[in-house]
C-alpha cells in the first residue's frame, strides 16, 4: 500500500500542467516504489520499524516530486507518518484533525532562535519504565523544505502557533550529500527525524533510518554517475543487521 508521501505525490503529479525534471534535467524511467532508476532499485531493502512515535510532514510544494527527497525514507521506515502539502493561504483539514488527535502530543520541530522562550523544548516525555506508555504519543512535525521555505512556513501556519517546539541540539554536522547548503549544521528532513527518534527513546529506527539513508545516497549516487550498486559495503551490511533486529510484525512497542 503507497505510504502517505506517495500518495501526496500522487496527489501532487495530478495537478501538474507540465512534467517534472529533477535537478540535471534528465527524463529517466523511475520506480514508482522509491523514485530511483530501475537498476539501482531500493524497495527490496525497505525496513519499516515499529514506532510509538510518528512523524508529520508538512511539505514544501515541489519537495513530494523530487527524487531525493527524504521525507519518503521516512515514510518507508516510520508506520505512522503522514504527510501533508503546505499552502500559505490554506490548511489541509487531515492536519488539523491530527493536531487534535488526542493521541499525539504534536511537536513543531525547528530552531530554538526564532521562537518565544516559552515554547522551546529539548526532551520529550519518555515511555514509562515499565509500561513502555506515556498519556500521548510523541508526534514530531518536520517542514520539509528549503530553509528559506521553511523559515515561512513557519511563520505563516497558525495552526503551528499552539504547540510547543522542539529545538534539537546535535553533536555532529549532517553527512547529507544530494543537496547543497552552505551550513553543516542544516540537516536533511531525514537526519532530523532520526534525531528525533533518538530523542523519544527509538532508538533501533533512528539508526535504521539513518543507514537507510546512506544506503539511499549509494544507489542515488552511483544511479547518478552511472555505476552499479556495491551491495556488499558496509551501509547494505549495517542495513541488513538492523533489519534483523526489528520486533514482530505488528508489534508496536509500548502501544497497549
């Protein structure tokens, strides 16, 4: 079944007058399953993790077409994320019915600098001990854009204004390679959802996501440079362990 990013996707190509080039201007086959071309195809490898925690997408209007956009790796690994195309003069009713969800407990998920000091957080509730359950699930709300883009939309969604936000603190530069920023410390929509699982105590899918995505960036590459895929280098092997590692289908670890 397509998963929430795929679906906005196709939501998104429907409405399209034109096709979409990605960067370089290449009209290439693609899977439909993980927007590579079919020889360095990635659905095989695809490990979804059972979670407590779920991921909101709030996408920029282009970034569900692009091929290297990650908030589809995370869509593959996280069950319950959802996505959501973002309108300055609109907001998707979908979305205002998750942030009222009483399930959730949604965190708006950007630097701590631009905002009221009363709204910043660095931590989220943890599971209880010994039940593995707290009163909501953590819902982490990632603006998947541009910095430039994401800078508006968030000063332009007031159904953002309400919830606390959640000012990440890492201790490492991001490793992304298929766009370009001038600052190592703006992440990809993937490395910050996988701090964030970090953060909510998940840590078998935030690693996994993490080597999904440098096992992503191999097949795009080599895709790009017209190399085959190395399916033995240490990316496909950690994968590949992880996967081992991940509970029973339908488990969903301290979900009652």
């Amino acid at each position: 079944m397509p998963h929430a990013v795929s679906r906005l996707r196709t939501a998104r190509l429907a409405r399209s007058t034109k096709p979409f080039l990605a960067r370089g201007g290449f009209r290439r086959e693609r899977c439909a399953g993980c927007r590579l071309v079919p020889s360095h195809c990635l659905c095989a490898l695809r490990p979804q993790v059972p979670t407590r925690a779920g991921v909101c997408l709030l996408m920029a209007d282009v970034e569900p077409l692009k091929p290297s956009n990650t908030g589809w790796l995370i869509a593959d690994v996280v069950p319950d994320t959802f996505a959501f195309g973002w309108a300055r003069t609109a907001t998707d009713p979908g979305l205002l019915a998750l942030l009222r969800d009483p399930q959730w407990q949604p965190y708006v998920v950007f630097p701590g600098e631009y905002v009221a000091p009363g709204r910043v957080v660095h931590s989220v509730a943890p599971p209880d001990p010994q039940t593995g359950a707290t009163a909501r699930r953590p819902l982490f709300i990632l603006l998947d854009a541009t910095w430039a883009e994401a800078r508006k939309m968030f000063r332009k969604s007031p159904c953002l204004d309400p919830l606390p936000v959640l000012s990440l603190q890492p201790d490492q530069i991001s490793q992304y390679q298929l766009r370009r920023s001038r600052r190592d410390d703006h992440f990809c929509t993937s490395e910050v959802a996988a701090l964030c699982l970090h953060l909510a105590g998940e840590p078998l899918a935030a690693h996994t996501l993490e080597t999904y995505l440098d096992v992503f960036t191999h097949h795009y590459l080599r895709a790009r440079n017209q190399l085959p895929v190395v399916w033995d280098d240490a990316a496909h092997q950690r994968l590949r362990e992880l996967t081992a590692l991940r509970p029973a289908e339908g488990a969903r670890p301290g979900i009652p």
